[in-house]
C-alpha cells in the first residue's frame, strides 16, 4: 500500500482565468498533485507588464487565440497547503518559479544540458500554463523556494523579478569578478532597477564603476547605489568608450535606441547583454558590433538556482532589502473574487506606475 506522500491526488483550483481581453471568468481546474509535488495556497503576488499586455489585449491576435484562456500572474508566494515532497511541510512559506521543465512536467530525468529557461519544452506560469490567479497552484518541488524567516511577504513577492538580473549577470559573471570591471544599464524601471541592485548588492559592483542611464529623472533619483544618467541629455557621440558591460533592460519601442547608445559608450570587445522584450524587430548598428568585435548576450528568465541565491541574499543583506522597499506601492490590492482581479489590473493599467503592483490574495 502506498502511503499518502507516494499516492496520487486529484486537486480542484478555483482558478482566476482571462478569456478574453478584459474578461475574467472563475473556472474550478483540476490538478494532479503527484509524489514529488506540492499543492500552494498563493498569498501575494506583483503584476509582470506582461500580465498587463495580456489582460489589455496587447499582445499579437494570434498570441492570444493560442494562450487563452489562461490564469495570470507569475510572480508570487504562496503557504504550503499540502505536500507529496519530503522537502516541504504544510503552513511552509515559499516563493514560486515559474518555470517548469518538461522533463519534469513527464516525471524523467534531466538528459538536455539545455538550462530549463532556454528548453523548448518547458513551461511557463501565465505564458500559456495557468499561473498563480488560482487558488491552488501544484507545483513541482523543484520549482518551489523557502522563505527565510526574516524575509517579509512583501519582499519575497520581489524574488522573481530580481532573479531576471541576476541571472542575466550570470553570463558575463567571471568579467564581473574582475578589478575595476565599469558596468552600464540602460532602464529606469522596476526591471532595470532590480538588475542594477543585483549588479551592486549581490555581484558587488561598486557604486563609482555602475551607471544606470534612464530617461526619468523621478526614476533615476530613486538609485542611490550607482552612478545616474539621464540618457536624453547625455552625449554619447562624444563620451568615448568607457563600459566593459553593458545591460539593456527598457525593452519596447526604446530598445533601438538604447542598445545604439549603449554600442557607442562600449569597449572594444565589450559584452552587451540583452534583456528587454519586444514585440518589435529591433535595428541595431551591426558594422559598429562587427568592428568592436562585441559579444551580444540573450537572457531570459531564470532558474530556482537563481532564486535560491537572490533570496539568500535578501535574508542576509539588510541594504539590499531596503533598495528593494523603494519599489513598494503604499499599498496592496486585495482580491477576494474575480471582479476585484479585473478592477486591480484596470487600476494598474491607468496608474501605470513605476512601482510594483502587489496583490493580496484572500481565498473563500
């Protein structure tokens, strides 16, 4: 007879669904909680501006006939509601990665060397696979992270999107180890400021060898960690080539403009990584990438590896905790039933604020 963390469970989720732009419906889904995985009651999450693209409609048609209907959010905590893992035990705190290997998702082993953020087959929480809008969430134990005790909700709810730079730092981390190593990052919002924290706090680039170049004064007055430019009154055609790295983090219409500018300012045989998203081709000056013999980097998402580091991170460093506050709202938004998810991201869609969006979830 198999005992109960070995046997299989049939979960139902209240589930929080975007069927079409603007329209959430509750739909009761049924999950699987298998041996190996754990059932997460989510307590707080903050909104991706892809959230915001999907829920407004601003995602390609043909993005949305294919990923709808869909539960939103993938930036999240959540409390251990119950566990087929021996790692976790119930009323245990955890942070959420979203992605999901597919090697997992068929119960095999690892065979790829392909990390899972890069892996064809992997899925993603509210890329396509429902995510956290649910009132059950089954997760694999390999994608489910503790909260260290002195870590608050509202701190850890920031883990994801901090691993984002952290990971992006990742692949240019032996350059970044060196002495005097001069890092730039272009954007000013909440992505890029989070980079730019784990560039300083976390891979320990000093203040004097890091500039944030933003476009927002308001924005850029809120970096007290590293050199501030204000890329519309800096002249990059004459400031001469200054970066070892350089970090695009805007993404959008602004991607073009920033990679060229950072192109400029960047050393002979510098590295560039990218990690704005566009729905947009972006033309980039080619002959000067060529004759600088630069190395452009991809970056995508991350790992649990990633979150296993920057939450240790923000158990240990009160600095690094605080710089993370500055992005708080004043507060969150509870949502207790559907119309209060649809009114919240109506209200994030027409504040659009450089703050994170949190949402407090209280299930019934």
């Amino acid at each position: 007879m198999m005992n109960g963390i070995d046997a299989m469970k049939k979960v139902t989720s209240k589930t929080y669904r975007l069927v079409a732009p603007g329209t959430m419906e509750v739909q009761n889904i049924e999950h699987d909680l298998k041996p190996g995985w754990v059932d997460i009651e989510p307590v707080m999450a903050s909104v991706c501006h892809a959230d915001d693209r999907y829920f407004a409609g601003q995602r390609r048609p043909e993005a949305l006939k294919k990923k709808l209907p869909m539960a939103l959010l993938h930036e999240g905590i959540g409390v251990v509601k119950e566990s087929k893992s021996a790692a976790f035990k119930v009323g245990q705190r955890v942070v959420i990665a979203p992605n999901i290997p597919g090697y997992v998702l068929r119960g095999e082993t690892r065979k790829s060397q392909i990390p899972a953020n890069y892996s064809q087959d992997a899925v993603f929480l509210s890329s396509g696979y429902d995510g956290i809008a649910q009132s059950d969430l089954v997760h694999p134990e390999s994608g489910v992270i503790p909260i260290p005790d002195n870590v608050p909700d509202e701190i850890a709810v920031l883990t994801e999107v901090s691993t984002i730079g952290y990971h992006a730092a990742s692949h240019v981390k032996d350059i970044l180890s060196k002495d005097n190593v001069k890092v730039a990052l272009f954007g000013d919002g909440p992505v890029g400021y989070m980079a730019a924290a784990a560039l300083h706090f976390i891979y320990g680039i000093g203040k004097e060898n890091l500039t944030v170049f933003g476009a927002m004064k308001d924005r850029l007055d809120e970096v007290d960690f590293a050199q501030k430019e204000m890329s519309t009154e800096y002249d990059f055609d004459n400031a001469g080539e200054q970066f070892d790295v350089i970090f695009e983090a805007t993404g959008g219409r602004f991607s073009s403009t920033a990679i060229n500018e950072g192109i400029k300012v960047i050393k002979r045989t510098g590295s560039f990584v990218l990690m704005g998203v566009t729905e947009d081709l972006v033309p980039i000056d080619t002959r000067d990438v060529l004759e600088k013999g630069l190395t452009l980097y991809g970056t995508s998402r991350s790992t649990p590896a990633d979150f296993k580091v920057v939450i240790d991170e923000m158990s240990q460093n009160e600095a690094y905790r605080q710089a993370l506050r500055k992005l708080l709202p004043d507060q969150e938004m509870t949502v207790e039933n559907v119309s209060d998810m649809v009114t919240a991201f109506n209200t994030i869609l027409k504040e659009k604020s450089w703050h994170k969006a949190l949402l407090k979830f209280e299930w019934k």
